[in-house]
C-alpha cells in the first residue's frame, strides 16, 4: 500500500437521499437482517507448502522473504521445494543463498518411480536457471552469469524468456565485465528475437560511448525489421537526431526538493523524470542519490517534475489549479513522505522536457557540463537499467 501522508487523505461527505417507503401492514413481522458471513482471515504465511507460501511472499517485502526462506531452510525443504525457496532468498536480496539453492534444485534428481517429481524437475529446470542468470547478475558475478545464460540457451532453446534471460540480461553482464564486443553481440541476437529491449540496448552501447553514428545505424537496421516497439523506437530516433544540440537551463525552474537544486549547470548532470503518481519514485530516486555520489562532486543528478495540474488529495486533475498550489503540493510530498537520501528536485515546464525528449515516466537523460544532451534511457527500474545508466555517467564524467 501507498506511503501516504495525512495531508494526502481525501475527505468524502456523506450525502442524503430519500427512497420512497415500502407500505407495511400492522399484522406484518419485522424483517430479520440477515446475517453478513465473516470474511476468512488473511494468511500472511502458509507453514504447509512452500509454493503456496511463496504466493504470499512474491507479494511482500525483503525481510518477509528472509524470513520465510530460513523458516523453511530450517524444516529441511527439498526436492521440487527447493525453487519456491530460492525464490525466497532472491527477493529477500540474499543473492548468495538464492544461487546456493537454485543450484540444489538444478542438481536434484527425483527417482524415477516419483513420476511427480520427475514432472516437477523437467517442468520447472527452465525458470530456475533463467532465475539463475538474473541471480548472478544481481551478485554482480557477471562470468557466472554468461556460463548460467549459455546453459540456459543450450539445454533449453524453446523456453519461454529466451530474448532476456538468454541473450540480453548476459548482453549487460558482458558489458558490466569490460566486454564491449561480447555485449553488442549478445544484445544483436536478442534483436534478432524481435525484442525491442535488446534494440535498445544495442543502441545505448553505442551512445554510452559517444558513437552517436554508429547508434543511429544500429536503430535504423531494427527498426526496418521490427514490427513492435514503434513508440520507443520513433523516440529514440529523436534522442539521437538531438544529441549535442538539445539544451538545457535552470532558469525560471522551481526548486521542489529538500536540498536547493543548483542555479545553473555546470558539471555532467543526470535527470530522473517522475510525478506525483509515480509508485516509489522516492525509493527509485533515493537510488540515483547513492549512485551519484559515487562520482563525489563529479556528477550532479536531480530529480525533474511538470506541471500536471494533479490534486493528490483528491486524487484528480483539477484545470483551475494554480502553478503555485502544484509547487506546494511537490514540496510537501518530496519533505513529508520521500524516504532519503534525495538529490535535489525541480519542477520544470512540459515544453523544458520537451527539448530534452523526456517523454516517458522514470526516464533518464545525462547532460554535459553545457547542459546539452548526451544520453537517455528508458527506465524499468531493473539492475541493469541503472548498471548501463552508471557506465554513461562515467563515460561522461571521465
């Protein structure tokens, strides 16, 4: 549920109405009510089967898991068990022992005469190693990741999930590994899947690089061959047509944040792009926050908002809304209810984030000490979003 704060909370009034009256006779019993049947309570665990634990659990949080995952590790689960329990350990963010009991799963051999267990073996190897490539490259164990995803490849060429797991999340493994060769190969065979990410990702090798030439080859190819992915591939065109001409000034934007946002530009500066119906922006933010300051007083980033006429209280766009009442209404979400650390925020104008061709929510742009553009990534808030994210700014800050 929403982190909301006080102020946020609509208010509802009650309204009379009138129903004409039901005509009721002297000899007529009162009407019993009938009775409301009690709503069964809600599980929040399920101690009997692991799988229908992991139900429950694949909808809460990190700490949930780990404790749920070493409730069974320590009932000794095992066998077909075993990959509900990694499951676990993955979303509790303990990398090290999801991997551990992925690998237990994968080397578990049910006897022949358990034919559900068999069933449950063959069915389900698959979805544990592509688990398994996500797995490595969340540990940052990117050889590990490359050998999981070649595997993943040989031994199941039909599975479901090949485009990601097979080709493009080891394409950024390869990437974070120094491998830029391997990582444009890789990511080409996931074009060849048809898969926009891996166009994209194609692309962002190349502009990452300031090879803004060899980007829009690479877009023009797979755009001829793909029949999805249109909107973010037209858009990607505009990115690149834009790239160190499109810039970008602090003047006249509003400062929303906690901390002052910086009058001018004048360091490479990354950009995050949210609303106020944006889920978790704060936690995605938060995340920029810490990356940035890996780069100490190289790199700037910021938060960037517009105008949305939005009323959070009400939760309606309202068109009479003043600019000043949004300002307010930014200001006291970013200090009420962000989690911290946040960089800096600013409240800018649609025809701003036009120039920039920030058009997607939790987009990020990159600009040069000029304020010009130099790198913009769709953003889907998963590891490797922000691992490419992380390679551009130090390409730029270099």
């Amino acid at each position: 549920m929403p982190r909301l704060a006080r102020w946020m909370l609509a208010s509802f009034a009650t309204l009379p109405f009138f129903v004409a009256p039901t005509p009721v006779r002297a000899e007529d019993p009162p009407a019993d009510k009938p009775e409301k049947p009690e709503k069964p309570e809600k599980k929040e665990t399920n101690d009997e089967k692991p799988f229908d634990d992991w139900k429950i659990c694949k909808q809460r949080g990190a700490k949930h898991n780990r404790d749920r995952a070493e409730f069974w590790t320590t009932k000794g689960a095992g066998g077909k068990d075993l990959l509900w329990v990694a499951k676990m350990w993955n979303r509790a963010l303990e990398f090290g022992k999801a991997a551990e009991v992925y690998l237990a799963f994968l080397a578990w051999t049910p006897d022949a005469a358990d034919t559900t267990g068999q069933a449950a073996n063959q069915k389900n190897r698959p979805l544990a190693l592509a688990d398994l490539v996500e797995v490595y490259f969340r540990a940052k164990e990117y050889a590990k990741c490359l050998e999981t995803a070649e595997k993943f490849r040989t031994d199941f060429p039909d599975a479901g999930g090949m485009s990601l797991f097979g080709w493009d999340i080891p394409g950024h493994a390869a990437r974070m590994a120094g491998d830029e060769a391997k990582a444009l190969e890789l990511f080409e065979k996931a074009a060849e899947t048809k898969f926009v990410g891996g166009v994209l990702d194609l692309v962002d090798v190349h502009l990452a690089a300031g090879r803004v030439d060899d980007a829009k080859a690479a877009l023009a190819k797979w755009t001829a061959v793909l029949e999805k992915g249109g909107k973010e591939l037209a858009w990607m065109k505009e990115v690149l047509d834009a790239v160190g001409t499109a810039q970008a000034s602090l003047e006249g934007v509003r400062s929303i944040g906690t901390s002052e946002a910086p009058a001018a530009i004048d360091k490479p500066t990354l950009l995050y792009q949210w609303t106020m119906q944006t889920g978790n922006a704060d936690r995605s933010l938060r995340e920029i926050e810490i990356m940035r300051r890996g780069f100490g007083d190289a790199l700037a980033a910021m938060g960037v908002a517009t105008f949305k006429k939005y009323n959070p209280q009400t939760s309606k766009i309202e068109a009479d809304m003043t600019e000043d009442q949004e300002t307010e209404f930014y200001k006291r979400m970013i200090s009420e209810t962000f989690i911290t650390p946040q960089p800096p925020h600013i409240l800018v104008t649609q025809a701003w984030l036009d120039t920039l061709k920030m058009k997607w929510d939790r987009q990020v742009v990159i600009l040069d000490k000029q304020g010009k553009l130099r790198y913009a990534r769709l953003n889907q808030e998963k590891p490797w979003d922000y691992a490419a994210i992380e390679l551009a700014a130090k390409a730029l800050t270099k």
